[in-house]
C-alpha cells in the first residue's frame, strides 16, 4: 500500500471542528488506497505545520495529499522541489470521492 501524508491549509472560513469532520470524513476513502502516515493542518495565516512537514525525510513517502494548491508561491515551488527530490506525487483531495 502507499504512504501517504495530508497537508491541510484551513481557508478563512472554516472552523477547527469543521477542518477535523472534513478530514475524519475523508479519511476512509482514502484509507482503502493509502497507509496515511501523518496528517498536519494549518490555519489559513499559518504555516507552522508545513515548515514542520518540510523539515521530515520525506523519502519513505509516495504521495502528498493537499486540500487545495497553497496561496503562497514560494511554498508551492519550494513542495515542488521537495517532491521531484524525493520522488513523491502530490495530490488534491479533491481527486478523490468523498
């Protein structure tokens, strides 16, 4: 099976309970595809989770599951990088039913 992590940035106007249903709602369709290794979220107008994200060795992983493209260009080239490096492929979540 796959591993994978999921990156969620929350936008503006959703709430922590509301990120948490969403994930805990998507989480077993995507469980029947992917061995989830760790799940980091964000609030909107942060980014403590991604630095933490992108400071792990990232080599055991095959697939990195976002919530949508990240707002900041620099994050976006820089999770780009990191992927080509380490050989993963980035998805969206909303590649798959939920």
């Amino acid at each position: 099976m796959k591993k994978a992590l999921i990156y969620y940035r929350s936008p503006k106007d959703q709430s922590n309970e509301q990120v948490i249903k969403y994930i805990e709602d998507s989480l077993p369709s995507l469980e029947k595809n992917f061995s989830i290794q760790g799940i980091y979220i964000d609030d909107s107008d942060s980014r403590e989770e991604f630095e933490n994200l992108i400071q792990l060795d990232l080599s055991f992983l095959d697939i990195l599951i976002l919530n949508r493209h990240l707002s900041d260009e620099f994050d976006e080239i820089l999770l780009k990088e990191i992927s080509r490096r380490e050989s993963f492929k980035i998805v969206y979540l909303s590649e798959f039913e939920v």
